[in-house]
C-alpha cells in the first residue's frame, strides 16, 4: 500500500466513524424528543394517546382541586382552550392558579392529561422567598 492509499483510507475511516456517531446521535435523540403544545394546539388526532408530550400555558384560575393523598386536577390554559391535567406528587413551591407551568406526561381515558411532572414558571420580577423576606425586614421591599 502506498503513502497516498493510506492517508486516504485514514480518511475515510474517520469519515465513516464520525457519519456512524452523527447517525447514533439523531437516532437517540429523536427517541427522546418531548414535543412542547399549547392547549389550542391540540385537536382530535394531533397526538396520540400514550405520547409523550409537553404542554404548557397558565394554570386557569378556579380549577385547582386537590384529592386523595397527593394527587392534584387542574386546567391549563392558554386563554383560548382548557386541558383538565391530573398530576399525583408533589407541586414545586411557585405552583399556583394563574400561574405560568409546564406539564410532562401524555393523554389518558377520557381526554384528561396525566402529568408525570410539573414545571412551575416565574416571571422576570421573580425573587427567592429568603431576599424577599431580608427586603422587608428591612423596610426595603416595594410590593407590585
């Protein structure tokens, strides 16, 4: 084999080797994808029961009922249409109606959402309970 064979099929082993691991990574990461909706972005047949989904938007004011053990129901909308989502864990501390949230789980019996995870949201003028509780000790904090 000469220097010029060799050289060339270097590189087309590394060629080979980096199309094999770019083709992993689209495949596993394809596999993984949590596509994200709003409420009314869901129709009839978008997705399908047991998919693996995101949807996010505001927790409508009014709906949130708290049943056995720890298992919560409310309404997210996004001021156009509601989806009824039943998460059973615990909520994060900035979970609350009207607020922003983004729920991780997929459709059940009946069109209800069944959360396997809540992700509270917070605005630009959030700030942790302990700065705030500082502020007002001090005489500081200016209430929106």
């Amino acid at each position: 084999m000469t220097r010029k064979q060799k050289r060339l099929s270097i590189i087309l082993g590394g060629l080979v080797f980096l199309g094999a691991a770019t083709t992993l990574t689209f495949v596993a990461l394809g596999q993984r994808t949590s596509y994200f909706y709003m409420p009314s972005d869901l129709s009839e047949g978008t997705v399908a029961p047991g998919q693996q989904i995101r949807l996010g938007g505001l927790v409508q004011d009014g709906t949130l009922v708290r049943g056995k053990g720890a298992t919560v129901t409310f309404d997210v909308t996004d001021k156009k249409k509601a989806v009824k989502v039943t998460y059973t864990g615990i909520l994060p501390d900035l979970f609350r109606e009207g607020q922003g949230v983004v729920v991780e789980g997929s459709f059940g019996s009946g069109g209800t959402f069944v959360a396997d995870s809540v992700l509270a949201k917070h605005d630009e003028r959030y700030m942790p309970k302990a700065v705030a509780d500082g502020l007002k000790a001090k005489g500081v904090w200016q209430a929106d």
